[in-house]
C-alpha cells in the first residue's frame, strides 16, 4: 500500500503539468463531451462559453509536441460548414497587457482532414495561427493584416505556437515562434514580428477557427520556460523504474487476498 501511496503522489505530480504558468488549460474532460461549460484547468475566471459558436467544438484525444508535458484530451471543432466557425471564450483570473510587461501564450494546433480557411487562438484583438488569406502561420491584428511565419499549416501536422507579448508605452512588439523545442532556452530569432499596433488589456482568450482544427495545451506565463514545461527529470525516473514495484506490489496484495 505504502508503493501505492507513492505512486499516487507522483501521479498527481505529473498532471499538474501547468502549475508553473499563470493560466493553463489542457483540455482534460471526459471524451466526446462538449468543451463549452467546462471549467477545468488553472488561472481562469469562468468556464468556457460558447454560446458565439455556431460549430461544435468536442473533446477528443490530446495532441503531443517532442518532450512538452501534457495532459490528455484536446478539442476539436467540426469539420467546416459554409458561413460558420467555432468560436469559443474565457475569461482570464487576471488580465495582461499592462505597459512593461511581457507575457508567453502559447498552444498546439493540429489542422484536421479538410480543415477550414482559418484557425488558432485569440487574445481579443490579437490572432494567433493561419489566418484567413495565407497558407502560413503567423500574427494577425484588428484590420486584418498580418505577419506570416515561412511555416504552413499541413493536414494532420501538429505545431507548437509560442507567443512573446511585450507590452510598451505605444506600440506592442509581437513575436512569434513556430516548433521551439520545449525545455531549451527561447529562440534568439521569431518566426514572425508584428510591432504596428497597441493591443488593450487583454480578460479573454478565445479558441477560434473555421472548423476542422484541433487546439490543445494552452498555456499563458511570464517566461518562456513556464509556457514550454517538460517532465520533470525525478518523474521520469520514477514512470521508468518504480511503475514494475507497483505491479509487482498489485500482484502480492492479489494474493494474499
């Protein structure tokens, strides 16, 4: 039992995967249910809202990224329906974009068989991901312009989108990284760079596409490192040499029984 305990504990350990961001939402519902209504994860004001969404937008399998901890589920929009998007909300517990401050956002997105014109993640007035009238990632503003990244969006191709917000007196600078590799220090070079507009301070994030997208591992942080985790070296080192103790423990308490 005490091997039990243990395993419990860290268990527990791992699915806390985004303790270190300020927000973290890894879409851990049951399978098939609806994400509006739900209200799990860290950092946020309510649950998701979805009364905007003319498409429905359920929880499926979770995505992954080389070594970025995850949790499972995900969510997937339907596929895409002339005239109609998904077009999700919630609130944060705090709200960024103060001037001299910077925060990271940052999300998988996997396009699906057939995807929509256009899918990613909001931060009200800010876009994240392949917008409308390009093939590639990148940043869109409020009038529909936008820096695009040299990588593009492919069916079944999951990506891994890092936002820098640096909020400043005037205009923002927006940078955007595509496939960092998570645990390593942030890359000295972006993807893209949008610095033509001052974006208010942001209480919402919205997940937003035109259906067939799937969206996981939402993360807003201060750093890099708190929107880029990977396991921790000691919980590794546990899944590999103590889960045999716990069978082990199992099949003696099966047998004293």
């Amino acid at each position: 039992m005490r091997v039990l305990r243990v395993f419990a504990c860290l268990a527990a350990s791992v699915l806390q995967v985004g303790a270190a961001a300020a927000a973290y939402e890894g879409f851990a519902y049951p399978g098939g249910s609806s994400l509006a209504g739900q209200a799990g994860g860290s950092g946020w004001g309510d649950s998701w809202d979805g009364s905007k969404s003319a498409l429905a937008a359920n929880i499926g399998t979770g995505l992954a990224f080389g070594s970025l901890s995850t949790l499972p589920g995900s969510v997937s929009s339907d596929p895409p329906v002339s005239g109609q998007v998904a077009f999700l909300s919630r609130q944060l517990g705090a709200s960024i974009g103060a001037d001299n401050t910077t925060t990271f956002l940052s999300f998988l997105l996997r396009p699906d068989p057939g995807f929509g014109f256009y899918g990613g993640v909001n931060l009200e007035g800010l876009f994240i991901g392949k917008s409308g009238p390009t093939t590639t990632y990148g940043i869109e503003g409020p009038v529909n312009d936008i820096d695009s990244s040299k990588v593009a969006a492919t069916s079944g191709r999951t990506v891994l989108l890092v936002l820098r917000a640096d909020f400043l007196p005037g205009n923002d600078r927006f940078s955007l990284f595509v496939d960092p590799i998570p645990g390593s220090p942030e890359p000295s070079i972006a993807d893209s760079v949008k610095t033509d507009f001052d974006l208010p301070p942001v209480n919402f994030v919205f997940v937003n596409n035109a259906g067939g997208w799937t969206t996981d591992e939402i993360r807003i942080g201060s750093t890099f490192a708190s929107v880029t985790p990977v396991p921790e070296p000691a919980i590794l080192y546990f899944f590999a040499v103590a889960l045999p103790l716990l069978g082990l423990s199992v099949h003696r308490c099966r047998a004293r029984g």
